[in-house]
C-alpha cells in the first residue's frame, strides 16, 4: 500500500474516545470499503487504527475473523436504519418503503464505492470462505425485510416487488461505480417508484 493512501486513511479516521477493538473495526470498515479488502493488510489497519498487530490478533484470531466482525457491524448499522424508517413513519408501511427509496439513493449518491456486502462477495471468492455465508444470509434478511414491507404496503405480488426493488438498487449501486453519478443510477428513484406504484392495488 502506497504511503500517499496511509496517510489519507490515517487523516480520514477518526476513532477518537474509542477502545482498541471499536477503533481496529472501524478502521477496518473503512479501509476495506475504500480500498478493497484485498488491497489492505493487517499492518496497515493497526497503523491507521492507532494500535499494534499484537493487538489486532489479540482481538481477531486472523484477518479473515475481523472481516467477519466489520460485516457483522454493518448489519447492525443496517438494523437500525430500517428502525429509524420504522419510528419516523410510524403505522405507514408505504411512507416507509418510499423513505427507503430515497435513502437508497442518498447512498448511490454519495458514496460511490457499493455495497460493502456486495463487495464482500465479489473479493472472497471462495466458497469455504467465513464470511461468504454472513453475505449470503444479509442479503436474503434485507430481501425478506423489503417483501414484508411490500406487503404491508398492500402491493400486489409483494415478493416480485421485493425482488425488483431489490434487484434495482443492486444494479444501482454497481452502476454508480462503473458509469459514474450520472448513469443510470441517477434515475434510481424514478424507477423504484414506478415499480412501486405499478404494483399498487386499486381502490
């Protein structure tokens, strides 16, 4: 890793206040999300981190158990955005599939590096890999989370509805990486809502 990269993750970490596991996790999250998972070593992490490798496998038997842990982290953040959807529009099923449109496309909007489990799956590429199956099991929660969503929403056919939704912002994500801001993904929200509303049962 070229020292210019080290120390743009250094200045762009900010871990302060925090123990050495939270500040080795986040650090890593980060380092992963912008650079890859396989472009960062455990070396690097530390440094970023403020720590030392005896530390980090004091903490993580391995990189592959801190992988695990940074995934496991993101699910929780996941988790509560979908609380969040829950408590700003309470009772409103439709309100809070629309607000997952628009949040959707903040995140296409702003970061232009993709899902970290999507990510995740692309660079671990081998099927005995531990990580593998906590993206596999994400991604059908998320997918099963839509649908009840859809389906409290009253649409018709809400697991078609779940599975294009999430398809599309799948596709979003991917083609805000390789066709930039003002591809396809630009019109993200548009077409959620016309998958949504063309699922939406007559009075």
């Amino acid at each position: 890793m070229s020292q210019k990269i080290l120390e743009q993750s250094e200045e762009s970490v900010c871990c302060t206040g925090q123990r050495p596991r939270e500040r080795i996790v986040v650090t890593a999250r980060d380092l992963f999300h912008r650079h890859g998972i396989n472009t960062i070593g455990v070396d690097t992490i530390a440094k970023v981190a403020g720590t030392n490798k005896m530390t980090l496998y004091r903490h993580f038997g391995s990189k592959d158990d801190l992988i695990v842990e940074c995934l496991r982290a993101a699910e929780i953040d996941n988790q509560t955005r979908w609380a969040q959807l829950e408590a700003e529009y309470p009772g409103d099923a439709r309100a809070q599939l629309l607000a997952w449109v628009g949040k959707c496309a903040d995140y296409i909007e702003t970061d232009n590096r993709g899902c970290e489990f999507a990510n995740a799956a692309v660079e671990l590429s081998g099927e005995d890999h531990p990580a593998r199956r906590l993206v596999e099991e994400f991604k059908k929660r998320h997918r099963d989370r839509l649908a009840l969503l859809c389906r409290q929403a009253g649409l018709d056919q809400p697991d078609l509805v779940a599975d294009t939704l999430h398809l599309l912002l799948e596709g979003a994500r991917v083609s805000r990486q390789s066709a930039g801001p003002e591809g396809p993904s630009a019109r993200f929200v548009r077409m959620a809502e016309g998958v949504i509303a063309s699922f939406g049962k007559s009075a």
